[in-house]
C-alpha cells in the first residue's frame, strides 16, 4: 500500500543530484590519492582530497537536512541516510590516509601502495556510474547488480594487495627497520579501509535495490 502511495505522490529528486554531486567528489579524491601515491606533487594532491572532503560534508549535510524536510522520499528515509554517510565514510577515510601521510612525512610509496591507489580509482568510478541509476532502480536492477559484484570483486583484489604489501615491508624491513614496516604498515592498512567503505556503499545499493524493485 505505502509502496503505491509513493508513486502517486511527488518525490523528491534532489536527492539523486545529492548523491551524484558527492559521488563525484569521490572520484576527484580518488584520482587525487592514487597521484599522491606516485609521488606527484604531494602536498598539493593532499590538501585538494581535504578539500573535496568538506565538500562532501558538506553534501551529506544537505542530504541528512532533506531527509527531515522532505514529506515524500524517493525511497526510505533511513537507506538514504546509510547510503550518504557510507558514501561520505569511504572520502573520510582518504582524509584519513593524508592525515597518517602528513604524519610520518612520507614522500615516497612502495609499488602496491600505488596498486591500491589505481584500485581505489577503479571502485570510485563504479560507485560513481552505480549512483545516478538508483533513479529508475526497476529498469537498472540488473546492471546495479553486475556494478556491486564489480566493487566486491575490487575490494577482494585491494585484499591481496593489502596482504602482499604486508608481506613485502616484512621482508624488506622487518629484521631491520622496524619503523618503516610500522609506517608502511600503517598506510596499507588505511588504503585497504578506504576500499571496504566502497564494498559498504555496494552493500546499501544492493539493500536499496532489493526493497524497492
């Protein structure tokens, strides 16, 4: 019964402009990281994520205010809300990651680290092309579904790098170096966080699409 009061009711279509807006702030960070993380230009690639960062606190605010403003939602008020604030975790958590940089001074990344950054882009862009179909979910069901399948299997992969450059500091510095594997440690470990909050806006997709088609 709620569900065809819905239809016959105005929506408010904001909220797809919202999530769009901030999915691309996320792709901007994204993009950023993964340049920060081959060494260019640094601390210009750092302060721009901060930047798209409160941006997208900026946006997530919007959203949250919408939600409470709004007599009619596209779909439910708490799905909206989980799916903007996992979105706006996954960027929080790039801030994270220039902030642990900044910290330990770090001006150079071994070569997984900047496999992850590529990897990072790759779930960015999927969640960016995922977005803007919650629209019309019942037409784009199947193709929401092969882009959330895509994001899992990124994050599987940024898993294997995550483990495989853990394995590499070990080798390279941990009899002699304990720092170094700390540090690095340290950064891998906040790289593979940044793609889990990727797989979490997958999972809320996939919760949306699943009570609303």
């Amino acid at each position: 019964m709620l569900g065809w009061f819905r239809k016959l009711m105005p929506r408010e279509d904001r909220f797809f402009d919202l999530f769009a807006q901030h999915s691309r702030t996320i792709v901007g960070a994204a993009e950023a990281l993964n340049e920060l993380l081959a060494g260019k230009d640094i601390d210009a690639k750092g302060r721009r994520i901060i930047e798209l960062e409160n941006q997208a606190d900026g946006i997530t605010r919007d959203v949250l205010l919408a939600v409470r403003r709004s007599f009619i939602t596209p779909f439910d008020r708490g799905d909206i809300k989980d799916l903007i604030m996992s979105m706006d975790d996954a960027i929080d958590m790039m801030h994270k990651t220039v902030k642990t940089i900044r910290l330990f001074e770090q001006k150079s990344f071994d070569p997984g680290m900047q496999q992850m950054g590529e990897v990072i882009v790759r779930a960015a862009h999927l969640v960016a092309e995922a977005v803007p179909l919650l629209d019309r979910m019942g037409p784009n069901a199947s193709k929401l579904a092969n882009l959330t399948e895509e994001i899992v299997k990124v994050e599987g992969r940024a898993d294997e790098l995550h483990d495989q450059g853990l394995k590499d500091l070990f080798r390279n510095y941990g009899a002699s170096n304990a720092m170094a594997f700390i540090i690095g440690s340290e950064i891998y470990g906040e790289l593979e966080k940044v793609v889990d909050r990727f797989e979490d806006v997958a999972n809320e997709i996939n919760g949306i699409v699943l009570e609303s088609v």
